[in-house]
C-alpha cells in the first residue's frame, strides 16, 4: 500500500482534493493497483512555522 506524505502551507480545500485525486491516479496508472491502497497524508505546515533563505515564510 503506497503512502504518500506531503508537507506544505495552508491550501483550499479544493486544490487538497484535486492533488490527493491526482496522486492516487498516478499510482493507479503506474503500478496498476487499486486506488483503495493509496493513502495521501498532507501535513500543513502554519507560514510561522517554517522559513527559508533566512526569513519565516509568513515575513515574505
């Protein structure tokens, strides 16, 4: 059973649907199994809490 785990900022609900349907069809397609064992797992990450190049995400 694949697991996929994504970790990003906040996102609409809708694109979060759209990219969970869009994985699990890639899995789908090139393994040839059931979409029933893809898990997608999406951790929102709050732009307070991470940064890059030396600022916080939520300074930019």
């Amino acid at each position: 059973m694949p697991i996929v785990t994504i970790q990003q900022g906040p996102r609409a609900v809708e694109l979060k649907r759209e990219l969970v349907k869009q994985i699990t069809d890639a899995f789908v397609n090139a393994y040839a199994i059931p979409a029933e064992t893809v898990q997608v797992w999406i951790h929102e990450i709050p732009t307070d809490s991470w940064g890059s190049a030396g600022k916080l995400t939520a300074d930019k």
